[in-house]
C-alpha cells in the first residue's frame, strides 16, 4: 500500500473507532469474553462482506454518485426516500447516544476530578452547545478539533492497555454456562461498531475506480484494525470488573448501563487512579469526537434535504433542526445510549446489509460494466440479507424486552 492507500485504510477505521465502543462493555458483561470475540469476528465479517458488495455497485457508476442516487437509479423515488431517511434517522439516533453517553461520563468526571455536583440535564445542554457552535463555525473548525483530539486518544488508548494489564482478573473473563442467549441483545450494537459503509462512495472517488483491488484492500484492513481494538478494549474493560455481585456489571446494568457508573465500579477493583484518569480521559475524548463528527454529517445532511444555504439565517436554521431534536430526547430520557445505538442499527442495517444486497442483485440482472467482482450468489445474498432482517427483529424484540437481557 502506498501512504494514500494508508491514509485511507485509516480513514476507514476511524469511522469505525468512536464512541460506540464504549458501549460495547456495557452489552457484552452478559456473553462473557469467548463469545464476544466471536460475534465480533462474526459480525466483522458480514459487514465487510456487505462493504465489499457495495464496492461492486459504486464501481459500475461514475465517481462521485452517492448512494442516494445509487438507490435512485435502481430502486426509483422510493428507494431514494428509503436511503436518505434511514441516514437521517442513523444519524439522529447516533445523536442521541452520544448526547445520552456524555451527560454520564462529563458528569462522573465533574464529581470526581473537580468536585463539582452538576445535573445530567446541564451537562447535556452544555455539551450540545459547544458541539453545535463548532460545528455551525465551519467544517474546517470540526476538523481541527478532531484531528487533535483523535490524535491524542489513540495515545492514550495505547498508555491505557500496557498500564492496566496487571490489574486484570482473568476469571472476571470466564463464560458461564448461560451466556449465549445475550448475543440476541448484543448483535444490534455489535453491527453498528462496523459502520463504514457511507464513506466507500468517497473512498472510490478518491483511491480512483480503476483500482478495484486496492479498494477491496483498504475496507478489508480498514475494518480489520476496529476488531484488534474492539478485542483488546473487551479484555481490558471484562477483565477489570465481575460479572455479578454489588459492584459489578450487573449493578451498572441495574442502573441504566452507564458509562459513567461503569467507570465508578471499576475505580472499586483497579486501585490505580491513573488508570481510572486514563480510562475516563479516553471515553470522554472519544464521545466529543463521535458526536462532533455524526452531527457534522447530520448537519450537512439536513442542509442538503431542506436545501438549506450557507449564510448565517440557514445555518442557524439548521443547527436548530440538528441539535434540538437529540437534546430533548435526552433531557426526557437520560438513560439512552445503549438503547439509541441498538435503535441506530435498525436504519444502519438496511444502509449496510439489506440495500448492497438489494442493489447487487438488481445490479446484476441489468447489463453493466463490471469492474470487481465480489465472489458470490443468490444464496449467499439470500444469507446475508436474512442476517439483516434478524438483526432488525433482534432489535425490535430487545425494545420489547422479548429477549434476554442481561441485568
């Protein structure tokens, strides 16, 4: 790979590393670490596969089309409609779990760094003012922003895993014998940790078309670098806190499955205040990062479909549409992270599984240039958009509370 094609993969994995890792703790205490790494392997592997189908489909079209004019061409107003309001509503939910996320951990921090007693509710309009000032600044402020703080977050992720290696349990690590029957609830968060797939539009455009297998390298390895930290963030963050007992990830799923009351649990087990700082250093980072960059992509979207301007009146105009939405749901309900990220892979799964499915097969019944080639057929796609539909289900029963929960 050249240093553009590594720019690239890196672009890639960091669409994926954010803020939803956190919650990856959160929902997988109940499976235990040997099926975590498994369904994250698993799922791994279909995104990417999915990843690799729209790769075929972006290819047969000029560099620049979008997917809702992808949809448009072979699905007609409504497969165009489709797309634009399941990323609209990806980018809103995605919203409402940062926003939900950070009022916990900002809150956790003020109490315990700086002995400062604020309610979930300031700190959510807080956080969302600074965000949506940022963004209504300029893209080029986001990426300032960004480009530093992600930066130093990597640093600090890595100071963290060599430092609070000693202080693993590894029986905290050990399945039990009912752990399974979590991965339904499990699965619809899993998928959103692997959502890459509304850049590979940008990507075709800027690697070039004509360079197929360098693409199908880049998202193969782009993706593959998320499941090597989601692994050893899973490790680290199970083998620092029991299963079940009063401190515990079954008392933080008692109360709310927040990050913050997480960070308070394990501060219990890991006698180390710097680990304690470095952990609640990186979640914090983290969720600014995320949420700087899905309202950025929430804003611009908003824009573009109320074909709002670029002047101050529009601007405004749209920051209201982008931010006042998530901010009331997370005044009403505090306690929203995990499920928002569970209600974000309703609308990522049909944006990363049912449409490339979709629109492959259409694709491949018309007569098109073929420029790559994907290795599969009608049972392979039947397979995986039959993945698709279960996670939806999967999702519809957990907010039903139909399936098993970890608590």
């Amino acid at each position: 790979m050249n240093v553009k094609s590594i720019g690239a993969t890196l672009l890639i994995s960091g669409t994926m590393l954010g803020a939803g890792m956190l919650a990856l703790p959160l929902i997988s205490a109940g499976l235990g670490i040997y099926n975590t790494i498994l369904l994250l392997t698993v799922l791994w592997g279909v995104m990417t596969y999915t990843g690799l189908m729209l790769l075929e489909v972006c290819l047969n079209y000029p560099e620049g089309t979008g997917l809702e004019a992808i949809a448009y061409d072979l699905f007609g107003k409504p497969g165009k409609w489709v797309i634009n309001i399941s990323l609209l509503l990806l980018l809103y939910a995605l919203s409402c779990a940062y926003i939900a996320g950070a009022s916990s951990i900002y809150k956790s921090d003020f109490t315990d760094y700086f002995h400062i007693s604020l309610s979930s509710h300031t700190i959510a309009i807080i956080f969302t003012a600074i965000i949506a000032t940022i963004v209504f600044i300029s893209t080029k402020a986001v990426d300032i922003a960004n480009r530093v703080l992600f930066t130093s977050n990597i640093v600090i992720f890595f100071i963290l895993v060599i430092t609070i290696i000693p202080y693993l349990h590894g029986h905290f690590l050990v399945n039990n014998h009912d752990s399974a029957k979590y991965a339904f609830a499990a699965i619809p968060v899993f998928i959103t940790a692997f959502g890459f797939h509304g850049s590979v539009p940008s990507m075709v455009k800027y690697i070039g078309r004509d360079k197929p297998k360098t693409l199908r390298n880049i998202f193969v390895a782009g993706g593959l670098i998320p499941l090597i930290v989601y692994i050893i963030w899973e490790i680290s963050m199970l083998g620092s806190l029991p299963r079940f007992g009063n401190h515990s990830f079954q008392y933080v799923a008692q109360h709310g499955s927040s990050v913050g009351v997480m960070l308070q649990q394990m501060q219990i087990f890991i006698q180390n205040n710097n680990i304690i700082y470095l952990i609640g250093a990186f979640s914090s980072i983290a969720m600014f990062t995320s949420y700087l960059c899905v309202s950025l992509g929430l804003f611009d979207s908003l824009a573009s479909t109320f074909k709002r301007g670029n002047n101050t009146t529009d601007r405004l105009m749209t920051a209201v549409l982008c931010y006042l939405p998530p901010l009331v749901f997370t005044l009403v309900y505090p306690n929203g992270f995990v499920p928002a990220l569970g209600a974000a892979a309703i609308f990522l799964t049909i944006l990363a599984i049912l449409f490339p499915v979709l629109a492959l097969r259409k694709l491949r019944g018309k007569q098109h240039q073929i420029e790559y080639n994907v290795a599969t057929n009608n049972i392979a796609l039947f397979v995986v958009g039959f993945i698709g539909l279960q996670v939806i289900i999967n999702q519809i029963l957990t907010l039903n509370n139909a399936v098993p929960i970890f608590n």
